[in-house]
C-alpha cells in the first residue's frame, strides 16, 4: 500500500522529510514520496502534525490530532 501526501493539508513542516529513513520524501514545488525508494514503513505519517500523509485510498484524515495540532499553534 502507497502512502501519498495530500497538498491541501500539508503546512510543509518538513517533519515527514527528518523522519523517513529511506530518504524518499523530496520538497519540490510541494511535498511527494517518491515511491521507487519508500517501504511502507509509515514513519513519515506518524511524523505528520496534520495527518497530511495518507495509504492511496485512504483519504480521510483523524480530525482530533489535527485539532489538537491547531490548538497548539494558535493557544499559546
Ligand atoms: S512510508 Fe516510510 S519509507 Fe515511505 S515515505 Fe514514509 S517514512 Fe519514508
Ligand atoms: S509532515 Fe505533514 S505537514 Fe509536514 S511537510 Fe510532511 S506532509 Fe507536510
């Protein structure tokens, strides 16, 4: 199963980047996995404060960390 990043909710933290261990995360104009080098491993959507990182097919984000990611921004 593919993991993909959905623009839309990416802030380009560069969380996913630092925490991938095969190096397979590139910043272009945008984020994307290059496939050819990932394994699945997850680590990088585990890594994601805004659940940006889904498997292909696997659209829905858990709005509760997201939230709580927002809250943490914007509480201070
Ligand atoms: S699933 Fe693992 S190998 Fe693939 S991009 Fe994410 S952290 Fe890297
Ligand atoms: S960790 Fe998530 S929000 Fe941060 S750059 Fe990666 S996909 Fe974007």
């Amino acid at each position: 199963m593919n993991y993909v990043i959905k623009d839309d909710l990416c802030i380009a933290c560069s969380s996913c980047v630092d925490a991938c261990p095969m190096d397979a995360i590139k910043e272009s104009e945008v984020f994307v996995i290059d496939q050819s080098l990932c394994v699945a491993c997850g680590a990088c959507a585990d890594s994601c404060p805004m659940d940006a990182i889904v498997k292909e097919g696997e659209s829905d984000p858990k709005p509760v960390k997201k939230r709580s990611f927002l809250q943490k921004l914007f509480m201070k």
